[in-house]
C-alpha cells in the first residue's frame, strides 16, 4: 500500500473528529450511523458495528473511487468490517455528485417521520434554518423523500436509488423511516452543515407537533 499522503492523513483525522461530535449528538450511538468522505482519489468509509466515537484514523476503510476496496484485507485481519452502508454510500456519490455522506440515527428523524400525515416526503416551508440547506431560501417548500426500512442496511438500496432518481429539487437528504437518513454535501462541511439543519428541522417538527401547532406535511 502507497505512504499516505497530507491530505489522506487530514480527512482520516477529520472523520474520526467527526465521528466523535455525531457521537457526542445521538446520531451514531450504539454502534450505528456512520460516515464517509472522499479524499483525493479514494473513498474513505468508517468500520462496522463499532463505538464510532472510539474509531481511529488507522481502523478507516479506503476504497478506490469504483468502490474496489485498497485496505479491506488488512483491516478484515484485525476484525474489522466494511459497513453495510458502503453500497448506499457509493449510489449517493454517483448519483449526486456528493463529497461526503453521512448516515445519522437521530431520533429526532426517527419522530417527525411517525407524525400523522407523513407519508413519502417530509417538508418545510416559511423556516429561517431552511436557508443552511444548499440553495434555498426562506419562504421555499423544501421537501425530502422518506423510504421504507428494511430488515438490513444493505437492503435499502433498491428504495435508495429510486428515490435519488427521483429526488425533489435542492434536495440533499434521504430519510429511513424507523431509522434515519443519509444526508450528503459536497464536503465534509456541507455534509455536516445540512445533517445539523435537517436534524433542526425535525426537532422543530417535533416541538410544533407537541404543542399541537403547525406541523411538517
Ligand atoms: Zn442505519
């Protein structure tokens, strides 16, 4: 394996930093949730069915940018594995462009999607927070599909792909009902940027719906 470079050893360090604070959030306790991030010409992909606040640089998956894996078999030997999350990760980098996926468990995604009413989209609209998401403004509808769980990660992907082939304008998010979403960014920043406004978002539409006020549709 080549020596890794400045960059390669930056965005190891930065996924785990991240790791640590989505932790710290509720959105990747329990061993679940995750991230992955592009660097220079590979995919870096966090281990499975570990505490994701104690992963370290050298526990990172890297993966060429056709997904072929670089490091799977030396990390295999030390009882590490690839997260199912890899080929719905790979679906978001190809089908949006994206340069950073992150796969949040928050409860608050988990609540606003069981509200009565939601169906297959959550939607904001008239939401000063919703100017963090990429594009959009203020008095804007923004909406974000909702696909059904599965009994595993890797059996989403059907769903995924269609809904990222059909996915509402300006939209950087797909959620899981009775599970979470995969949020993205062209970054790392940008991904963490709209993970925090969407779980904004939620939390808002959780309280509104608490109150018995307006609500998500
Ligand atoms: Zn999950």
């Amino acid at each position: 394996m080549s020596v890794p470079t400045a960059q390669r050893l930056a965005d190891g360090e930065l996924l785990c930093e991240l790791l640590r604070q989505f932790y710290s959030q509720g959105w990747c306790s329990g061993t679940g949730g995750g991230i992955s991030l592009r660097s220079e010409d590979c995919i870096l992909i966090a281990p499975s069915g570990v505490a994701k606040e104690r992963v370290q640089p050298s526990e990172i998956f890297e993966l060429a940018t056709d997904f072929s894996p670089r490091n799977a078999a030396v990390l295999e030997a030390r009882g590490l594995k690839l997260s199912e999350c890899a080929p719905l990760f790979q679906a978001i980098y190809e089908k949006t462009g994206a340069g950073a996926v992150i796969h949040s468990h928050s409860v608050q995604f988990v609540v606003a999607m069981n509200h009565p009413g939601v169906k297959d989209r959550l939607g904001w609209e008239r939401v000063e927070m919703l100017k963090g998401i990429r594009g959009v403004s203020y008095p804007e509808r923004h909406e974000v599909p909702i696909i059904p769980n599965t009994p595993r990660e890797c059996q989403l992907l059907s769903s995924l792909c269609e809904a990222l082939d059909s996915l509402p304008s300006k939209a950087q998010a797909v959620f899981v009902r009775d599970h979470g979403a995969y949020i993205w960014g062209r970054d790392a920043m940008e991904a963490k940027r709209h993970a925090e406004i969407y779980d904004w978002l939620c939390q808002y539409a959780n309280a509104m719906h608490s109150l018995g006020l307006k609500d998500t549709v």
